[in-house]
C-alpha cells in the first residue's frame, strides 16, 4: 500500500506526488471495497471522499451527496484533476 514516507498534511496523511505532474496526492484504500486511489491531498469544495487513519493506515469513503454541504475536509479522486490521467489507466499507482 502507497503511503509511507514523504511530507504530510495538517491532519498527518501521508502526501506523495503524483509521477507525471507532480501534484500533491494520498494514497488511500476504501473501507470496504479495499481499492486503492490517489487523492488530492488538499480539500476541494467538490469533494467526494473522507479520509481516516484506521489502524494505521488511510482509509476513504464516499461521502453521500446529502452529508456533503459545509464540509470542508473532502477530497477528489486524482483521477479527476491530473492532466495525464490516461497515462496512468490500468496501470496501478501513480506516485513514485
């Protein structure tokens, strides 16, 4: 699993950089499917995904659309803001 090492966030999430445009991303594993997924490491007001630390390790879900107003510490799927994301499908992490 992503995540050792490199700078961290204010909420001490493991902060890596993405390979081809060297954005700030977290790698995290959904709580229940167990998927792994590069992050934004900061917050956006569109985010879509909660992080936590559990046992360890950082671990997301998606946050219902109805529980999203106000918050401020949801986070986008890198997928969705790297430039080159088609460089990176099927072919598993993107931080180095």
């Amino acid at each position: 699993m992503p995540g050792t090492g490199g700078a961290t966030v204010a909420e001490e999430f493991p902060v890596e950089k993405c390979s081809t445009c060297q954005a700030n991303i977290i790698w995290a594993t959904h709580e229940v499917s167990l998927k792994p997924a590069p992050l934004t490491a900061d917050p956006d007001p569109n985010g879509t995904f909660a992080l936590r630390m559990t046992e360890g390790n950082v671990t997301y879900r998606t946050v219902p659309m109805a529980k999203r107003f106000g918050r401020r510490d949801l986070r986008l799927n890198h997928y969705a803001t790297c430039p080159q994301a088609g460089q990176h499908r099927n072919r598993g992490r993107v931080a180095a």
